[in-house]
C-alpha cells in the first residue's frame, strides 16, 4: 500500500498532463527569484555541506572567504541551509554584505540560517540551480557530499557544453579535492571521455585572500 504523504515529496512525478497549472508555479518560482536578484550585482555561489559543524575548520574558511568577498563588494549566494551554507552567510552578513540565502523545502535538513538577509524558498531544484548559475561570476566549492558534487558537475558540465559563459570554479581544500581531480585526470582524461580544457575548468586553492584575489582579477568590480 502506497504512502500518499510520501509519495507526495517525489515532485517531478506529481506534473501529469492534468496537471498543467503546475506551470504557473514553476512560473511563478522564476518570477520572484529574478525579481528578488535583479540588482544583485557581482556575486559569487558558495557550496558546501550542510552538516559541516559551527566552528569546524571548513567553517571558519568558509565564513573567511564570504567576509573577504563581501568586503571586495561581491554578494554571496549559498543554499541558504546549514553548515557551509550557514558560515558562508554569516560571513557576508558580518561584512555589511548581501547575504543570499536560496533555500529548498526539504522533508529534512534544510532549514533556513538566520545569516541570509535576501531570503527566496524553492520548491524545485532546477530552478534554484538556474539562480545560483545565472547570478554567479564564480563558484566557490567547499567539501560536501552529494548536493555540493550535483552543484560543481552541473556546472563544468554547462560551461563544457557551451550553454552557459565560461566562469572560474574554484575547489576549496587541496587534501579534500586532489584526489578527485587526479582520479578525472588519470582515468576520465586517458579514457577520452574528456579534453585537458574540461578538467582546466578547476581550480583547486586553500588561501581565502588568494581566492578572492583571483576571482577579482577576472572580474571589475
């Protein structure tokens, strides 16, 4: 017997041809993120896990590198959830800088921070995904799990295919990330299955001034 109340978090599965009017949702979702972000101005998005603890050292660093970009002028776009989400706000916020919190109604987990003072709930990812993409001059990828590799893949996947502009992705944690980027090199790049300029996309760094640095020498602020 089929659970009714869990069946209905499966949204994609709910848009039945009797169910057009779904549209005017999707539509509507669209309309107040553009309309809440319009005047932005420059921003980076900052991804990370949402279980990484106040405090820890990916914490801190997150809470660092958003302070430095709100400082240099940039808004700072998360999740709007917790951990990396939560420091990466609260840094901007600190700053006196726009701290955009787009937050996904989750049956779990994701809750709103108290640090994002531009605040938008999504009910679907992909258009959430679509303001994180469309307001970013750079991503900024802290260690995460499977949201933050959806995010970062999602991404390098749209730049390689020419559907968006080419922009700096940075990976936050050389112990973290070395691995994967090696593992893509070894084994993606020698397979064929990409080119060198695919994997060029990455950059991987660890010092916060260096990073905002480098976004602000390919962006004029």
């Amino acid at each position: 017997m089929k659970n009714s109340k869990f069946e209905k978090q499966y949204v994609i599965n709910n848009l039945r041809n009797d169910e057009s009017w779904r549209m005017f949702k999707i539509i509507g979702e669209f309309t107040d993120g553009i309309e809440a972000l319009h005047d932005l101005g420059p921003a980076v998005s900052i991804f990370g896990s949402a279980r990484t603890k106040k405090g820890a050292p990916f914490y801190k660093k997150a809470e660092e590198i958003a302070y430095l970009f709100a400082k240099n002028k940039f808004a700072v776009i998360t999740g709007g959830g917790g951990g990396i989400m939560e420091a990466a706000n609260k840094g901007a916020s600190d700053a006196k800088g726009a701290s955009v919190g787009l937050n996904i109604l989750l049956p779990f987990e994701e809750i709103s921070n108290k640090y994002s003072n531009i605040k938008i709930d999504f009910k679907y990812f992909f258009i959430r995904k679509v303001m994180f993409i469309k307001y970013a001059m750079a991503y900024i990828i802290m260690p995460g799990g499977l949201g933050t590799m959806d995010e970062l893949f999602e991404a390098v996947t749209l730049i390689q295919t020419q559907r968006i502009k080419p922009f700096p992705v940075i990976l936050v944690g050389t112990e973290y990330w070395k691995g994967l980027v090696e593992w893509m090199q070894d084994q993606m790049l020698s397979c064929g299955n990409v080119v060198v300029k695919d994997i060029e996309n990455f950059k991987i760094m660890d010092d916060p001034e260096q990073i905002v640095k480098t976004i602000k020498d390919i962006v004029i602020v």
